[in-house]
C-alpha cells in the first residue's frame, strides 16, 4: 500500500542577491504534515548555480522551505512545489508489534523462520507461511521386560498438540503402563497366554512427553505407532 502525500506550494523565493552562506526562508501550510515527516522540495524554475534548497515540518501542517547559495549570487526567482510524505501510511500510521509490544525499531519489519518453519515472499509483497508436523517419534521402538524398564518415549517439539496410538504385542507376565508427563494415566495387564494386541492412545501437548514402561515380567513389543495432528 502506497502512503499518502500532502503537496503545498510556496510563494515566489528568491530575485535578488545574496551574499554566500545567505538564505531566503519562507513558511507553506501542508495540511496532514506532521513534524518528522520527510519532505521534498522542487523549484519550477531552475534559481542559478550553487543555489541549494531544503524543506521540513516545522510545525503541524507547516513546512518551512530554504533557499541558499554557497556562493554570492542572485538567486533567481521561483515558486518550489513541495511534497510530504507520510511514511507510517495511512490511518495515523502503521505501528510494528511483537505479542502486543512495540518493536524498537519500527522502520524494518523481518520476519525470520523458526523450527519447523519456511518462509517464502512472492515478490509482491505477499509472505507465506508454511509450518512442518514437527513432533518426533518414539527414541525406542520395542518394550524391554524387567521391572521399572522404560520401552517407548515420545516427546513432543513442535508447536502443536500431537494424537498419538502406539500398538502393543504383550506376552505372559507383561504390566504395560503409560505416563504423560509423570503422571500415570493407564494400564495395561496380560496375565494369560502370549501374542495379545493392546493398544495406547494419547495426546501430547507442545513440550510434553509420554512414556510406557514395562513393569511386568514378559517380553511386550511395540508393533507400530501413528501420530496426527
């Protein structure tokens, strides 16, 4: 989006001479200029060589113009056609934020891809956003027997929350039970023959974990697992 430009125009500046150093001033009312605003200044006839001019808000909706020479010259006569420029755009401007606080620089805005992230721009002032599954996998795959033996961690690194199932093979003597986040919440117990299918469903929220330990005495394997978002 473009921002805004107010124009004002000066009377005529200059016509006579000026020893060097020497300035013409003058004053043009710029309604919607603001002090900061950049300015531009534009004579409409060329005033001679070594003639320099300038332009800022001095004042709410008033620009003031410089005409000088660095040089003793006569500065020829012109109106200057000026222009200010409200670079935040329009509405008062724009204010660049970070979680609701101002950023400290609020001329540059660069956005930067974390975890998981790509960031593409088009070209035309369009950015995309593209975030990937993050969220990981068991460390191991299998269910180790023994008492206290940890079989399948998962941990979840990414930004979402996880679903989780992860199947189970369980043996004679095998105690499955599950905890997310040190907290127990399931059990599995097979006291009969082998070759048994038990299956844990989960949900893991970003940063969390959850772990089946064997407490048994069998052999339990872990078949598969699946996650989703």
């Amino acid at each position: 989006m473009s921002a805004p430009v107010f124009y004002g125009t000066t009377g005529s500046i200059g016509g006579s001479e000026l020893l060097a150093a020497g300035c013409f001033t003058d004053t043009v009312t710029v309604t919607g200029a603001t002090v900061g605003m950049p300015v531009t200044v534009t004579p409409r006839t060329f005033p001679g060589n070594g003639i320099y001019w300038s332009g800022y808000v001095s004042a709410p909706d008033t620009v003031t113009v410089k005409v000088c020479t660095s040089i003793a010259a006569t500065i020829g006569a012109s109106v200057y056609d000026v222009a200010v420029f409200n670079a935040g755009g329009g509405g008062g401007g724009v204010t660049l934020e970070t979680n609701g606080v101002a950023n400290a620089l609020q001329s540059l805005l660069n956005l930067i891809a974390g975890t998981n992230m790509t960031l593409t721009a088009d070209g035309a002032g369009g950015v995309t956003f593209d975030a990937a599954g993050g969220g990981g996998g068991p460390t191991t795959i299998n269910i180790l027997s023994g008492i206290n033996t940890i079989g399948v961690t998962y941990q979840n690194t990414g930004l979402t929350a996880r679903y989780v199932c992860v199947s189970f093979t369980m043996q004679v003597g095998d105690f499955l039970q599950a905890e997310a986040d040190n907290q127990v919440n399931g059990q599995a117990l097979y006291p009969g023959i082998g070759n048994v299918k038990a299956q844990f469903f989960f949900i893991v929220l970003p940063g969390g974990f959850y772990v089946i330990t064997n407490l048994g005495a069998g052999t339990a394997t872990a078949d598969s697992w699946i996650e989703w978002q």
